[in-house]
C-alpha cells in the first residue's frame, strides 16, 4: 500500500487481508502508522499490523519481488499488459510455489503515480459502475484478496470448510417426540381428545420435513416435560 493517508484503511486493509489468508503487508511511506485507529479498524488482526513492513519507496518495498501487479482505476498512458480481475487470480495462483508476488495499492486519492505504476509487471482494476467508481481503499483490497483466496480453495479443496456433520434424529427418536408431543397438547386441550389424529399427521409432516437433528428432538421434548411439569404445580 502506497502513501496510504487515513490509518483505517490500513486497519480495515489488514482485516480483509486475514480474513482470506494473507499476512504480508508492506506499506510504502504511510502518512500516519502506527496509528490508533488503525488498531481499532484491524478488528483483531493485530498482528498484520505488527508485522508489517514499513518502506520508503515503492521500488524498495520491490525488492526480491517476482510479479508485482498494479491496482489502479487508470491506466495513465503507461502501455502494461492489462489483467482483467477475473483473469487476475488465476494468473496469481499458477506461478511458482516460491514466487514472491505483490499486489500494489495507491493513494486513496490519487492511487499510484506512473512512475510507481510502471514498476509493476501488470495493471489490473475493478470493474466498477462507469458513472461512479469510488471504491474504497480497503473495499478493494478486500476484493482482491477474496479473487485470491477463490484461486487458492480451487487448488487446494481440502482447505474447504467443513459442512457441520448432521446428526439426524432416528426413526424411534422421532416416535418417541410425537408420543410425547401428542400428550403435552392433549394436556393443554389443543387436541380434541377424540380426534387427535388429523392435527397430528400434519404436525408429523412439519416436523419431518425439517429434518430434526438429535439435539433438537431433545430440546422440543424438553419444552414438553416443562408443560407437564407446570401443569402438576396448578400453574
């Protein structure tokens, strides 16, 4: 990040970098860090912030750096390969494993001047509404970053996160609830006593369709021992 002027774009910068996995983050010339409220807009990515690399020009932040890919909402005349932002991850993620590769951000203002521009091996940008292109700094960070964590699920799916394992309840569990169901509303009269059946089977379909796990047959037959028991207190 280049010449950042407001310390919350650089906290919020941060946050939307952890939330899709990058740590690394060089910030060339900021006008205020370390800074208050960049702690507070990090939101507990603390230690981006620490770690941080301070520079004084964009050519030093560059050093050992194999790809460097401009963010800019302008091309300034300067002739770059252009990288379209859904070309631009791909590109990221089929460089060697122990590439160095940085992803260069300007000024909110101003973005990056040509001479900061042309150090870059590619410009990229957001495509955004033609009749009004204000994106935040940290709003495009965050866009960028999320294009880099999609490349980086698809080659790595196992990194995917975990759909919560469903522990449905069981036939006989179910059995068990309707019997118990059918007894709480017989006891507050829901149920006419002599024809209980008709509610019953459609309260039979509601609760199936929705696919009970076990904790929450547990829970509802919970709620039905606590009727029960108010009712023997008179209350």
């Amino acid at each position: 990040m280049v010449g950042t002027s407001h310390p919350g774009n650089i906290g919020s910068a941060a946050r939307a970098m952890k939330t899709m996995g990058l740590t690394q983050l060089v910030l060339v010339s900021p006008q205020k860090f370390p800074h208050q409220q960049a702690i507070e807009m990090a939101s507990g990515a603390i230690d981006v912030l620490e770690e941080a690399v301070i520079v004084n020009s964009l050519k030093e932040a560059l050093v050992n750096v194999h790809l460097a890919i401009g963010s800019s909402a302008r091309p300034r005349g300067i002739q770059l390969p252009m990288l379209e932002m859904d070309k631009f991850a791909p590109h990221v993620a089929s460089q060697r494993q122990d590439a160095s590769i940085a992803i260069v951000f300007g000024r909110e203002r101003t973005g990056l001047t040509n001479e900061e521009l042309s150090c870059c091996d590619f410009h990229t940008m957001v495509p955004t509404n033609p009749e009004y292109g204000s994106l935040n700094l940290s709003q495009a960070v965050q866009l960028f970053c999320y294009e880099l964590r999609k490349a980086y699920l698809q080659q790595n799916p196992d990194k995917l996160p975990k759909e919560k394992q469903l522990n449905l309840a069981t036939v006989d569990e179910l059995e068990r609830m309707f019997v118990h169901l059918e007894e709480t509303l017989l006891l507050t009269d829901f149920l006419v006593t002599d024809q209980p059946n008709k509610v019953m089977a459609k309260l039979r379909r509601l609760f199936k369709r929705a696919q009970l796990e076990d904790t929450d047959v547990n829970l509802l037959r919970g709620i039905f021992t606590s009727v029960h028991e108010m009712s023997k207190q008179g209350k």
